[in-house]
C-alpha cells in the first residue's frame, strides 16, 4: 500500500468531517506490526488556541475502558482466583433485582458480554451526579434541575442497593439477549476491587497502565493536573441556529463507573495497549495475558447485529471488507473515542476526539478506507432491500424509552416509516424481517423490532441498548 498517498487523501476527508462536525481537536494514530506508520493532530489542547495537540496530548477514551476491565477479569482467571463462569452473586451476594429468578444464573461472562438480560438502566446519572451539577455552562436549565433531585450514588454498596431497589423488567434468560450494560461493568468494577483487595484504579495502574508503559494515563481527574498535555472538553448544544460547541472543562466523574468508562489516555499509551491483542497477551518481556485468554477476549460470543458481535469488552465484525476487524468506542461529555486493530493486517489505530459525538469512528473507516483503496465513505456490509408488508407497518408505530434515557418514536411522515429522536428525523430502510437502517453522521445505524410471544412489538434494539415500548401512536 502506498500509505503516503492514502493519507493525503484521507487528510482531505478529514478536513471535510472536522468542519461538518466543528470539531475542536482530534489525535490519530495508526501503526503497522507495531510500528507508529502515521499520526495526525488537529486543533489545540487550550481553548485560547496556542498550543498544540500531540499523539501524547490526552483525552478520555470512555467505554473503551470496558476493555482494559475484561483485561483485569481474564488475569484474575489466570491467576486462580475466579472463573468467568462463576456466578455473580459468588462475589456480590448484596447483588439483587426485585422479583427475579434468574439472579443467580448471571455470571461474569454475562456481565463481559452484556448478556445478563439487564436492560438499560437509570443508574449512570445517579452515579455521575455530583460532577454532572458542576456543568452549568452545558445543561439546559430543566435538564439541571432534573439532576439536581437524584440520589448520588458513591459507592458500590449504594449501587447494589440503588440496583435491588429497582423495578426492573429482565430481557430473559441470562445468555440470550444482548444489549449494552453499563451497569454490568460497574458490577464488574467491585468483583475486581473484591476479588483482588485493591482499588480498582490502583488493581489497574500496578497490573496493566504500569507493565504496558501507559505513562500518560490515569483515572482521577484530579490526577490531570499532574501531566503535562490534557485536551479541554467540549459538548454540543442544540439552539434556535443550530448546533453550537461549547466549553465544558468539567470532566465527569463517577467512583463506582471508573470500570465502565472513565480512563484518560493518550493516542501512545493506547497503541501500546493494543499491542496486548496483536501480540497474544505479550508487551516485550512482560506477559500481560496468556494467549488463550486474549483469544477468548477477541471471540465473537454474543450477536449485536446482522455483522457485529461482542466478546469480551471489544467489538468483533469477522468480515469487515473482507478481514476481521477487533473494535470498540467511547463517548461520554467531552469524549469520542474509537480503537481499532486488524489482525490480517498488523494494523492498530487509535482516534482520540474532544467533543462527544465527534466523529471518531468515521475517522477511523475513512482512515482504513484509504489504506486499503476503498471510497472514504465506504461502509463494511451489504444491505438488501426486503419487502415491507404495508399491513405490519402500524406494528412499529410508539414511542421506545430506556432507563439511561434514550427516547425514540416510530411512526409514518408522509410515505416513509421514520425513527424520531429528539428534533432529528431518520427514514428507515427495511432490510430484513422487523430489520431497519438509517443513515446518521455517515454512518449505517441498526435497528431492530423485538416482538413478545404473543408475536407483538414491544422492544426495539438501538444503539447496542434494548428499548422498551411506551405506548402506540397511529
């Protein structure tokens, strides 16, 4: 491949998606067998816009901290001292949802996968809540005052409690449905700090940031002050124009979801941590995992759509234009995030944004689109058409909600069967039984109609997360 030809082009594509996006700043980083093989940084690391961002500038990286707790879990396996297959509740005895008789059937590989039958739940805004009421400059004054009656949950104890107390309704038998679980990892979060004694910062900074030479990465926002290059966090706000990107240096923070989402990290630290998959567990003279247990991480175990599966803390498409692609996002205020590596290719990636919702994962396709020849706007899959029986349409219509928040409405604008999300309106295209995509920053987005035993709709699968329906609407 001609690589210095392939990034011109996609310096280019970027340009366009920076500016269709306003983002502030961006740190790219890809490498072959190791071998850093292009970087690109964008913006600056200080709103007065003076200084630099740098592949050692850092950012947080979100849900792609999951990772780094299933890298945790697998060497706690190694090391004899619990099985992925054991039950929860093994080290959680307090872990509890109302009325349910498959608590004890969940185990730690369901907590890995997102296959507990959790459905979204409501904790997250509790447990980011104290740092949450810190970002007047971002929140809408309702969206403030809403936050401002939640409970805060600091601990693990109040979380299993908050959990227990819950009126929660289980997707089904633990092992069958996927849908993304903060909650799971947070859960995952207190087996480590159980299991192994330890803090689960201090678990991961002595077992993993440290052995690996992650020198640049931390967890407590209070240890920022300590680095020398930290990205300032930006968030878009919807106003009568438009969209505006706003300032909002407050970094979330939350004790009991540091597992599920909450590192800070660099584009250098982060190839050096991938460098565990490309090299089956092994970082120079350190083995950070055996073989076996890196290829268990990187095992298509639960289906999240028709291409794409989970294994554990990574997402897997085993026929990604034709390779397997290994991956995983993040995003929360401030954050987008997107790792990626190819084994067929040697090739590892990293795409570190400031703004949540910025457009890190189209960086990385329009990257590997380059690379490898392809149009930058290419996207891995196929779809087909398939009919939709005019009579089964009004089965979709409702309005769809989850506990993290989400709320969606399905129903017709003119002669189309349209998703609703806040002000934006998405036609859909059928492309399978109760199977729909629509098209959203670029990007194909997956949805899918759940129907109960008596064949009605009562579910839809969005965004990773299953939703709930509300009510109908005709």
């Amino acid at each position: 491949m001609n690589m210095a030809t392939s990034f011109l082009n996609f310096e280019d594509y970027a340009k366009t998606l920076i500016e269709e996006f306003k983002l502030p700043g961006a740190s790219i980083g890809i490498a072959k067998g190791g071998e850093l093989v292009y970087e690109k940084n964008i913006g600056f690391r200080d709103p007065a816009g003076e200084l630099p961002i740098t592949i050692d500038t850092v950012f947080g990286i979100g849900s792609i901290t999951k990772s780094m707790t299933c890298v945790a879990i697998m060497q706690l396996q190694e090391a004899g001292k619990l099985s992925v297959h054991d039950s929860v509740v093994t080290y959680l005895p307090e872990f509890r949802i109302r009325g349910s008789e498959w608590t004890e059937k969940m185990t730690i590989h369901h907590l890995m996968t997102h296959s507990t039958g959790l459905p979204p739940l409501p904790t997250l805004f509790n447990a980011t809540q104290r740092s949450m009421m810190e970002d007047k400059e971002s929140l809408e004054n309702e969206d403030y005052k809403e936050i401002a009656t939640l409970k805060p949950i600091d601990t693990y104890e109040e979380l299993l409690d908050f959990i227990a107390e819950l009126e929660i309704e289980l997707l089904g038998e633990p092992g069958v449905e996927f849908s993304y679980s903060n909650d799971s990892y947070a859960l995952l979060g207190a087996i480590i700090e159980r299991v192994s004694g330890q803090l689960y910062e201090v678990y991961m900074r002595e077992n993993i940031l440290e052995p690996i030479g992650m020198i640049n990465s931390v967890f407590l926002p209070q240890e920022l002050d300590q680095l020398q290059e930290v990205a300032p966090l930006y968030t878009p706000r919807k106003t009568k124009d438009g969209t505006e990107v706003v300032y909002s240096p407050n970094w979330w923070e939350s004790p009991v979801m540091r597992a599920a989402g909450f590192l800070k990290s660099t584009v250098r630290d982060m190839l050096r941590y991938i460098e565990i998959f490309r090299l089956h567990g092994s970082m120079e003279n350190t083995q950070i995992l055996s073989a076996d247990s890196v290829a268990e991480m990187i095992k298509p175990h639960m289906q999240v759509d028709r291409d794409r599966f989970y294994g554990y803390g990574l997402a897997v498409t085993p026929n990604y234009h034709g390779v397997t692609m290994i991956e995983h996002g993040g995003g929360i205020k401030g954050v987008a995030a997107q790792i990626f590596f190819t084994p067929e290719h040697s090739l590892t990636g990293v795409v570190l944004t400031n703004l949540d919702g910025g457009p890190s994962k189209q960086l990385m396709i329009g990257a590997l689109n380059s690379l490898q020849g392809r149009h930058m706007d290419a996207l891995p899959g196929t779809y087909y058409d398939y009919p939709l029986e005019k009579e089964c349409i009004s089965d979709y219509f409702g309005r769809y909600e989850s506990g993290e928040g989400e709320k969606v409405e399905i129903r017709m604008e003119g002669e189309s069967l349209v998703l609703v999300c806040g002000e934006d309106s998405y036609p859909l295209r059928s492309v399978a039984e109760d199977s729909f995509i629509f098209i959203r920053g670029r990007l194909n987005v997956a949805i899918r109609f759940i129907r109960n035993a008596s064949q009605t709709v009562h579910r839809l699968s969005y965004g990773s997360r299953q939703l709930a329906k509300m009510s109908l609407h005709s």
